[in-house]
C-alpha cells in the first residue's frame, strides 16, 4: 500500500510513518506541499506495481470495504472499475 500526504499540516505524515514502521508493506510518501490531489495520486502510482491498482482518498468517502466489491468486477474482465455516487 502505497499513502501520500500532500502537504497536510496535521501529523498525517507522521502516523503514516509509524503505519509503515509496523508494517513492511505500507510505503509512506510525503509531498513538499499540497501539490493537488491529481499530483498526490501521481506521485504514488510512480511507486506502485501489479497486475491492479485500486486508487482511494483517505478521508474515506469510499471505504476500502468496497475494494472487494471492485475486484470481482476486475476479475471478470473489466478494465476499469469506479465508485459512483447516488
């Protein structure tokens, strides 16, 4: 799992950190600033690897629940899977 904060001034970046000391599989990145969220987004898909990549904001609008939900979609041959709101 690849997080990117982009510049928020809270401790995001440092409970990130502490996420990915705990865990070899969480990369933390942290952006100079907020860069935008399409910037933030960039930077971790530079980083990333794998036949899938789900890409989610953090503030949870859409929770990684769904994830699931988004594969089995994958898996039966779509290439792109998206949440829609309603």
């Amino acid at each position: 799992m690849v997080s990117v904060d982009d510049g928020s001034t809270d401790k995001t970046y440092e409970i990130l950190e502490a996420a990915a000391r705990q865990d070899a599989s969480i990369l933390a990145m942290s952006l100079s600033r907020d860069f935008g969220h399409q910037a933030g987004i960039s930077a971790a898909l530079d980083r990333v690897s794998g036949e899938a990549v789900v890409v989610m904001d953090g503030d949870l609008q859409d929770g990684p629940g769904v994830i699931p939900q988004f594969m089995k979609k994958w898996h039966k041959g779509f290439g792109v899977v998206y949440a829609k709101r309603v």
